[in-house]
C-alpha cells in the first residue's frame, strides 16, 4: 500500500527532514511509526499525502508512483487517505455531523446520500447522539473521535494518524487505538506516528524507528 | 480515481474480539467488503447533475448567511460597490435620456431661410413658389414678422423687452421641411442656392446643433462607458479584497478540506459565490439608488423640459440597462473573488 524507495525530504535552508528511508507497507497492515519529535514522523506522513514532494526517492501509494502523479489529482488520491491528526483540525463552526459529512461532500455525494454513512461511521467511533452537538461542546477524546470518524467515512483503503492521541490520557489513548486496530481488522491498512513508546510497544504490531530522517530500526510483529 | 481497488485482505482471524462494538464494525466491514469496489465507482457516478445542483445550492445558501451574519460589514462593502455601479449607470441613463429628446429633431433637419427686413410681399410670394417647386422640399412654412412676435412673446416672457424697443426686430422666415430622403451634400448645395436668391438676407440648415448635441451625447456615453470600465475594477478590487479577509478567516477550514481531499475548484467555490451576492446586492443596491435619485431629478427635469415647451419625461434605467447591471455585478462579483483564490491559494492549498 506503502512503499518507499530511498526516499529523502531536505528543506530549503539544509534542514533534513528524510533521509535514504526504505520500507513496504502491505495492504492491510498496521503500522506505528516512532521516534523523538523532529525524527521526521509527520515528514512522512507530509510525503504519503503529497502535502509535500519527495527531494530524492520514489513512493508508491496504492500502487501509484507519486512523482508521476500530478498536481491536479493530488485531491483524489488523498479522497482514498483517511487522515487523523493530533489537534483534529475539526471545523468548529460545523457540528459534529457537517465535520463527518465532509469528505462525503468534497467526493460528490448528495447530502441525502450521505446521511447513512455519517452516521454509520459516527455510530463506529460511539458518537451517535452527539451528532448535532458543536466539537466546542465535545471533550478532547470525542473531538478526537469525530476526527476519527471522518477519517473513515468516505471508506479509505488507507488511515493515516499523526500522533492520534498525543493529547488524551492513557485510558482514552488505548480507546482510540482501539478503533484503530478495528479498521485494520477489516481490512484497511494503518499507519500510526506515535512518540508515545510504552503504549506503541503494548500493541504489539510492527514498529518503524525514525531517528534524524533515517529509519533506525523496522520491527515486525512479535 | 481508480486507486486502491484491488481487493484488500481481510481480517486476520486469530486477532478478533466479538465486542459489542467490534461487531457495528464487523457488519459495516460486510458492507464495506461488497461495496469497494462499487464504491470508487459510485463516488464518480454520485457527481451526477442532481448532486452538483443540491452542492450549489448549499454553497449558495452558506455563503449567503455569511454574509447576513455581518450584517453592516456586508451592508456597507456592497454599498461601495453599489456607488462604483450607480455613477456609470446615472450618466448612462442621463445620457440615453437626452439622446432620446435630441433624436426626435435629429431625423428631419430643417431649413430656416431668414428674409430681408424690408422684402416686398411679392417677392415673399416669389420665393414661397420657388421653393414650392424645388425637388428637395417637402414643406414650405411662411412666418411673417408679426407672428414671429406674437410667438416670441407667448413663449418666452419677454414681452416688456419688445415692447420697449418700440418696433419688430424680428424678421419674416420661411422653414422649409427638405424630403426625408435628402442627404446632407445636398442640402448644403441647396442652402447656397437659396443664399444667393434675391430679399433673402440668411439660411441656416439646422442640423448643426443637432450634430453638435449628438457629438457631445457621444462622447459623454462614451465617456460613461469608460467610467464603468474604471469603476467595474473598483468592483472587481473591493470585491476582491473582501474575499482576500475572508480566505484569511478560513484558513483552517481550507487546509482540512484541501487534506481530506477537496480540489480548488471545491473550495474556491464558497468564496465564489461570495463574491456573486456582493456583485448581485451592489448591483440592486445601485438601481435602487440611480432610480431614488431620478425619481428627485424627474420634478426639476420637468420644469425644464417646460420652459422649453418641450414634454420631455425623465425615463429610469430600461431593462436591458438593469440586465447589463445585474449581469456585471455577477460577473464581476466571480472575477473578482476568483482572483483572490488564485492569489491566495497559492500559500494556502498544499498542491
């Protein structure tokens, strides 16, 4: 679903942000990407949504190499990305339902259509009733969870997360992981960034290791 | 986009837990499993006709209560506007309206031949037949100098003026109407032939002021042609400008949806409609304002038109006028607000 091939990112002004950074992720598998702040976890994560482009290297993203791909179909390939972040970047001036709906809207459905799945995937991350509410009224788990929700909504065949519970107590962090873990189970390939070592560990799935842009370590699944 | 069709593996059984919410997922994933494939294909088949109408229309409706959530800001930024439209149109309008008047003088010139103060009546018979009998003459008029007087006295209140001059001034004319068809070379060739006949003292073929006004019209419609061109760019900036503060305000919303996968087109498309209902209020807002003004104009233009025994009525913007305006203000409204996004996306969407 994933794959690098030497792939660099340098920044103007010489800042490396990757560097020589190889690895495959199947379809269908979790991931949790680690390392300290400034390793190069959210560079990456930047590179697979072409938020950025690669300074040396290939990727392939479902199969599509992301230096042919151009400008204008950017959009379309990030429909088929769900995203999460750490601060959820949810539109406070929408309520919970209009922020899910969203990535339904930008696909082209009709707000008929898309009132099923909004609440199919709201009903997933157990926000159901708060579907009307605004995400100021919402405490930071569920702001995180609706994030979540509209991560999925639109079906993505990849969930992106960038340190998805980087403000959430260790209860509510373990919560969300969860959910993640359940969209693997169905099929949807995961990548988590997480610099949170104890909780990655407890998951027990495959662990790559940033350190100053370059990927230190690769652990499979115990 | 055809990405990421192929059929995904699935579960990895040893790792299932029958939770409560595990299986909500499990019977969204049965779901999700048939319908991947379906899916991809329904997302490019759902931009059907009905969908993009019901987008429009929503987009449409939120810009709208953008703006009525300002109320003043949006009230007093489509009243510029309004100005930048109703100055072109007011000259426009005066203009047409006094092209109208000038026109009905303008299809038929005609010839004045003032006479010699002491001409005989005979030769006056003369010249009437002579010109009875010219082809190009349609009409022959006689207005001795008594009715002259008479005339002038009734119409321009300057009876005590003649009367302390204590004789006529005024000399005998003969209009003259030429046949319609008549071109203006030969009319100037008939004006020197009728110069030249004898108990005539001058003739004058009327068109000059008519050619004069007409020049003049010209170039003031013209000249409200070009103004609207200089004030459509005064729309065009100040409704740019809006849009600028408002891509500002919503910087965040436009980095989620660029990240969730919306193109420019998608996102540009609410600041676009924003800047249409600034264009359409300012646009109805400067016919409000040329018609007030006109309406406060008509009174002082029919006391004018009076004194120059004329029944000219004051005529608003036609139709066609409003047409052109509310057109503008769309046009301009989209051209103005697109410019923004051009500009501002630049920074704002990642691609």
């Amino acid at each position: 679903m994933i794959r690098f091939d030497g792939v660099s990112k340098r920044y103007p002004g010489g800042h490396v942000g990757l560097e020589q950074v190889s690895f495959h992720l199947k379809r269908g598998e979790i991931a949790f990407l680690t390392g300290h702040s400034g390793a190069g976890k959210s560079t990456l994560m930047k590179l697979v949504m072409l938020l950025e482009r690669v300074s040396a290297g290939q990727i392939w993203v479902g199969g599509h190499n992301l230096r042919a791909l151009k400008n204008s179909r950017i959009p379309y390939l990030r429909r088929n990305i769900g995203v999460v972040f750490q601060n959820h970047q949810l539109l406070f001036d929408r309520t919970v339902f209009d922020n899910v709906a969203l990535p339904l809207l930008i696909a082209g459905y009709s707000p008929g259509d898309c009132a099923g799945r909004v609440r199919a995937a709201l009903d997933m991350v157990g926000l159901l009733s708060k579907e009307k509410l605004f995400p100021v009224a919402l405490s930071g788990g569920e702001q995180q969870r609706v994030g979540l929700a509209r991560a999925v909504v639109n079906r993505p065949a990849l969930i992106l997360a960038d340190e998805p519970t980087g403000n959430l107590d260790p209860q509510l962090s373990a919560e969300i992981m969860k959910l993640f873990e359940n969209f693997n189970q169905v099929g949807v390939t995961v990548l988590i960034a997480s610099h949170d070592l104890a909780l990655v560990a407890r998951m027990r799935h495959r662990i790559l290791t940033l350190d100053h842009g370059r990927l230190v370590s690769d652990q499979e699944v115990q | 986009m055809s990405l990421f069709n192929k059929k995904s593996e699935r579960q990895r059984d040893g790792r299932r837990h029958k939770t409560a919410e595990d299986k909500v997922v499990a019977g969204k994933a049965a779901g999700n499993d048939t319908h991947k494939r379906g899916a991809n294909r329904q997302t490019a088949a759902t931009l059907t006709l009905h969908s993009l109408i019901s987008l429009h229309q929503q987009v449409g409706k939120d810009a709208f209560s953008r703006l009525q959530k300002r109320p003043l800001a949006s009230l007093l930024n489509s009243l510029l506007i309004a100005v930048a439209f109703s100055l072109p149109v007011l000259l426009f309008v005066l203009v047409s309206n006094i092209q109208q008047l000038g026109s009905t003088w303008d299809g038929q010139p005609r010839i004045s031949v003032y006479l010699d103060n002491e001409v005989s009546q005979k030769v006056v018979g003369q010249r009437i037949a002579d010109y009875r009998d010219h082809p190009l003459i349609e009409q022959v008029a006689y207005l001795s100098p008594e009715q002259g007087l008479q005339d002038f006295q009734q119409k321009a209140g300057l009876q005590n003026v003649i009367t302390s001059l204590g004789f006529n001034p005024l000399p005998g004319v003969i209009q003259l109407t030429p046949v319609s068809d008549a071109s203006f070379g030969q009319l100037d060739d008939a004006v020197a032939t009728f110069q030249s006949m004898g108990g005539v003292e001058e003739v004058r073929l009327d068109r000059q002021w008519v050619q004069r006004l007409q020049a003049i019209l010209t170039m003031l419609e013209r000249f409200s042609i070009m103004l609207g061109g200089i004030l459509g760019l005064t729309v065009v900036l100040v409704i740019s400008n809006t849009v600028r503060l408002n891509i500002e305000s919503r910087r965040d919303e436009i980095k989620v949806i660029s990240m969730v996968g919306g193109t420019r087109g998608f996102i540009a498309m609410p600041f676009i409609y924003m800047g249409v209902w600034y264009g359409v209020i300012g646009a109805i807002l400067a016919q409000i304002i040329v018609s007030s003004l006109l309406m406060v104009l008509s009174n002082e233009v029919t006391n004018l038109a009076g004194l120059y025994n004329s029944e000219m009525v004051l005529s608003g913007p036609s139709l066609g006028v409003m047409g052109i305006l509310l057109l503008s203000g769309v046009f301009l409204g989209a051209l103005g607000a697109m410019g923004s996004c051009y500009r501002h996306f630049q920074a704002l969407v990642p691609d």
